[in-house]
C-alpha cells in the first residue's frame, strides 16, 4: 500500500472517530470542575483536532514536501466550520 493511501485511511478514520466521540450520546462524560482547575477537555479537544491536522499533512505532502496553499486555506476553513458544528 502506498504512504497516501495509509495516511488517507487514517485520517479518515480519525475523523469518524471525532463525529462519534462528538454527537454519539453518552460517549463523553461531563466532570464538574472548580473554575481554578485546568480544563482537561480543553487539551483533550486541542489533542484530537492536532492529530487530524498531522494526519492530513502527512497525507496531502507531495515529493517536495509541500501542499498547495489554496487546497491547505481549503482544509483550515473547513475544519474550523466542521469543528464548529459538531
């Protein structure tokens, strides 16, 4: 198999993976906090979000390790409204 397919299928993954985890009921649980804790979901959210954003690198990288900048400003302005929306 080649590295585009793997990493394709891989963020594909993840991403079905955040849509679960993200609108399936009951698959995240709801911790009171004091408001001077650290907000673990916070990092939790960061962590997921930066995983799918390596994983799209990775994947869309030609030869010259490079992706063009139309198709990235693409992926950001959809990933900010997709994680708006879930």
């Amino acid at each position: 198999m080649s590295r585009k397919i793997i990493f394709g299928v891989l963020f594909s993954a993840w991403l079905i993976l955040i849509i679960f985890l993200s609108v399936w009921p009951g698959a995240s649980t709801t911790i009171q906090q004091d408001v001077s804790e650290f907000h673990w979901d916070w990092l939790e959210h960061f962590a997921f979000y930066f995983i799918l954003t390596l994983l799209y690198i990775i994947w869309r990288f030609d030869r010259k390790l490079s992706i063009p900048v139309p198709e990235f400003i693409f992926f950001l302005i959809a990933g900010l409204i997709f994680s708006w929306l879930i």
